[in-house]
C-alpha cells in the first residue's frame, strides 16, 4: 500500500493525483473547460460585457437547491447560481473555487482556506461559519442526496473566518472533488434559515447569476450578480435557461434564432445543425453514460440471476452504435470509459450479448411470467432507447413495459417510493471523482440505490480508493470495487455518451470538458 505523506499533501498536489487523466482526454478527443474560473479567452478573444443568452437544457432541475436534487441533468441549471469550494479544469483536476487551497496536515484532518471578502448574492459573508453551515447542513438534512459523499466527515470547525478545519473519522482523499459537485455548492445560510423548507423556491448562492424566477419545465431566469467575486465576470447581462425535452424542438428554436445554445442534442441531429450557417456543433467524450437501476426492494431484481439475464440479454456494442449515430461514445462495461484512468483494464466483461443464457438465468430465478416494470425520463433519445431496451429483452423472453415520466418523477418513483417500477433505465451523468461514483452507486446508504442493496464487504471497498493520494495506487485499490459490480450487477452500464452542444456563432467561451455537464455561466455574445 502506498503510504500518504500528509504532512506535505497539499492543494497542488491534487492535480497531480489526476495527471493521467489528460493523457485518455488527449486519447478520446476531449477539449477544455467553460467550468466555472476557467478562461476561454485564448481561443476566442477578449470576452465582450453585455447583453443576455438563452440557453435550452432538455430537463427542468429536480430541485433548485443542490443538495436535495437527484439528477445529474440539475447541474447546468445550479452552475450559475452557486459557486462551488473547489473548481476543475477540462480533465477533472481539482483547482480553487471559493477555497483558494486546502491541505491534509495529518491523516484525518482536511484544512480549506477561503477566498477573501466573498459574499452571497443576499450580502451575507460566505466565510468559514457559512462553509460549516454547508457542510453540515449537507450532511444532516433528511432530504440531502449527498450524505453518502461526506460520510468520512466527523466535524467541521470555522477555526478562522477564513479557515475550514474538516475533521475526519478516516482518510479520504476524494473529497477536494467531491467540493467541485453538489456537496461544494454554496448557499446562503441566512437564506436558507428565512425561507426554510421553502429555499429551493427562492435559491441564493454566491454564484455568478442572481435567481430572478423559475417555472418548473418551462425555464429559469436569472441576471447578472454585480458583485460576484470574480473580477470582470460574469459577462452577461441576463441568462435565461428554457426546458425543452423534445429535441427537434429545440434545435429548431436555435436555427430560428429563437434561443442562442442548445445542450444535449441528439447524435441523429448533428449533421443537420452542422448544415446550417452560423451555427457551430460540437461533440466531445465524457464520462456520462447509459445504464439501468435495479430496485432491489422486491422481485424480480432482487434475485442476482435476473440481474444477470438482463445484463446477459442486452447488446451493449449494438445499444452504443443505434444511440450514438457514429458521433462518439463507446459500449460500457464498468462505470468509466476505457480512456478514464480508474478504469480497470485487466477486467473483462462476463456478461457479452447471449440471448440464450440471459433466457436461462430468467427461467432459474423463477421469473418465467414476470413483467419487467420499467420507468425512463422525458428528454431526447430517452423513449427510443427504452425501445430498444425493451426489444433486446423480447428477444431473450423477457417482457418489459415503459412508462415515460418528467424526471422528478421518475426520481421519485424508483428511489423514494420503491415502485410500482422495477428498472430505471436512465444514465449517470459522472463524478469529478471516482470514488463518488463508486460510493453512489454500490453503497447501500446511497439515494442512488434503490432498496439499499449490499454486496459483501462494498463499504470497506469504497473506503480502500480513498486511502490512497497516488493516482495509480487509488485506481488499483478501486480494482476489486470495479469487479464487484460485476459479479452482483449493482448497475448495468450499457454506453458512455458523447457531450454534443450546438450554438449560435455569435456565442463564445464554450469549452467542454470531461464531466459532460455544461457551465454557460462565462459564455458571452459577440456584437
């Protein structure tokens, strides 16, 4: 085991843990970063102030407070509404958000220091208390979908108004990354203590866009946070985000001029976009991917042989090739793409495309004449890939029905409500770090695991990556995570996703990056 020096474990370093990470970038033909800090301006120019962008997501957020959401469709709607602890460049490498740095001085001790004289949008000092007050609140709230990432947290101390003593019940290396998700998003205490269970409703962070309204499945408007911490940015005047879940919808409000940016376009589309002048399309890899969750609470996937039928029925490489239209991505077999550095590439996959032995472990679980109850999301590609889905199961003899529902319901149905449905054939949109993946998938605690499964010794596994601060080290502690999956089949990942956007030529700074999920908070429009 490789032995951490904590003593000399600091900020820089962390990039250093993701180093690898570039190299399958550079492999995958991924580019760099719009994330929140990062500058585009080398590419595009000097960014130009002024005047207001309208945007289009396929899915309105579950929530607009970002500890209570639980889809990874939420983030581009919370990236300009709140700042997060740490930031990450193209390749997910940690760098300063609102902590400027941080440092491990012992084993069990993780020391934040903040970035000075920063306020919230209401004026309140987002210090050390309001981090504490985060942090805590992240880790207690009952409707919090985030616990299970900070569960190595015993306390927090604000041992300076500009210092963050985060004391540990084990070493956990993973967590500067788990500060650049959900759990690292800011909010005002002061808002939340005055608007209490109603705060969603009326979010204040310390992001660069001040909430102005909000109409679930319609849109978000937002305008420009003048005292944003940042000098010079934002550089819109007014972002307004509009939800469209049709995608031919969507793009053709774009070639109409009628919104400026488009996330999620189809791969079938992109040709077309490309066609038309003065608009630019763009695909890049990300760790986004395709996959199905089994709710473990009741038949038929409580029985490991009927997991393993269905993983054994569905074609993966087929699946990819049929969603993808050529634009990227590739068949899934673990929960990160072959380029990702805590892939394990000695793993083979146990489960290729066999519709006879997917019809036999059916029959032995006892499953002959059960129906598959499956539930997916409304937005593009989602009902056809369900389809899809749903054929390569006939084929092995195994019925399943799909009904389609707005994402918040779907949400609600397979992981608070425990049913009627059966499978969620939906995606996961990734984690900065990997450990936050494994954790949110396989860990009985998890909001992510319906009916709170628990393969043998998983907790023990998940802890082991973030023991380690080399990156090699973690990803060969992740080893025996990675094959558990398997052998359980906790998750069925079926195909990683490329990132495809289209927008205006007049619209500039956009750089994607790794995580697939689209910060426009420092776009601008060029006169």
């Amino acid at each position: 085991m490789t032995t951490i020096r904590f003593g000399v474990f600091r900020k820089a370093q962390i990039p250093a843990l993701m180093a690898i990470v570039a190299m399958g970038l550079a492999a995958c033909g991924g580019g760099s970063s719009s994330n929140e800090g990062a500058s585009a301006s080398t590419s595009y120019g000097k960014p130009t102030p002024g005047g207001d962008l309208t945007v289009a997501f396929s899915a309105s957020p579950t929530s607009l407070d970002p500890i209570s959401g639980g889809s990874g469709l939420d983030h581009s709607s919370l990236y300009p509404i709140y700042s997060r602890l740490v930031n990450f460049t193209p390749d997910l490498q940690a760098k300063p958000g609102l902590a400027k740095s941080w440092e491990y001085p012992d084993p069990l001790t993780l020391v934040l220091t903040l970035q000075p004289n920063v306020k919230f949008q209401d004026g309140t000092a987002m210090d050390a208390a309001a981090v504490k007050f985060n942090i805590d609140r992240a880790r207690t709230l009952p409707t919090s979908t985030v616990k299970t990432n900070l569960a190595t947290v015993a306390s927090v101390d604000a041992t300076s108004p500009d210092t963050v003593t985060i004391h540990l019940t084990e070493p956990d290396t993973s967590l500067p990354l788990i500060f650049a998700d959900r759990a690292g998003m800011m909010v005002s205490p002061t808002a939340v203590q005055s608007e209490g269970a109603d705060f969603a409703s009326h979010p204040v962070g310390a992001g660069p866009y001040k909430f102005v309204s909000f109409a679930p499945g319609d849109s978000l408007v937002l305008t420009k946070n003048t005292d944003y911490w940042e000098p010079g940015k934002p550089y819109l005047d007014n972002l307004t985000i509009k939800y469209i879940a049709n995608g031919q919808t969507a793009n053709n409000a774009l070639v109409d001029k009628q919104i400026d940016f488009v996330n999620g376009v189809s791969p079938q589309l992109v040709a077309s976009l490309k066609a038309k002048p003065g608009i630019v399309a763009n695909s890049s890899s990300s760790v986004s991917m395709n996959g199905c969750y089994f709710n473990f609470r009741k038949p038929p996937f409580n029985e490991l042989k009927a997991r393993q039928a269905i993983a054994y029925a569905l074609d993966n490489g087929a699946l990819n090739k049929a969603l993808n239209f050529g634009q990227g991505g590739e068949a899934a077999t673990q929960l990160f793409p072959s380029s990702y550095w805590a892939y394990n590439k000695d793993l083979k996959y146990p489960y290729k495309h066999d519709v006879k032995k997917a019809k036999q472990l059916w029959s032995e679980a006892g499953m002959d004449g059960v129906t598959v109850q499956a539930i997916g999301y409304n937005a593009p590609g989602q009902q056809r890939k369900l389809e899809i889905i749903q054929s390569e199961l006939k084929e092995a003899g195994i019925t399943m029905t799909v009904d389609i529902k707005d994402v918040s319901a779907a949400n609600q149905e397979m992981y608070v409500d425990g049913g009627p449905a059966t499978l969620y054939c939906s995606g996961w949109s990734g984690r900065p770090d990997p450990n936050d993946t494994f954790t949110s998938l396989t860990s009985p605690k998890s909001f992510y695991n319906p009916g709170g499964f628990a393969a043998p010794n998983v907790e023990e596994l998940i802890a082991a990556g973030k023991k380690e601060s080399d990156t090699a080290a973690r990803a060969k502690a992740y080893q025996p995570l990675a094959k558990l999956v398997q052998d359980y089949v906790i998750w069925l990942p079926i195909n990683f996703n490329p990132l495809i956007v289209a927008y205006q030529s007049k619209v500039k700074g956009y750089v994607p990056d790794l995580y697939g999920k689209p910060d426009v908070s420092f776009l601008w429009i060029t006169k």
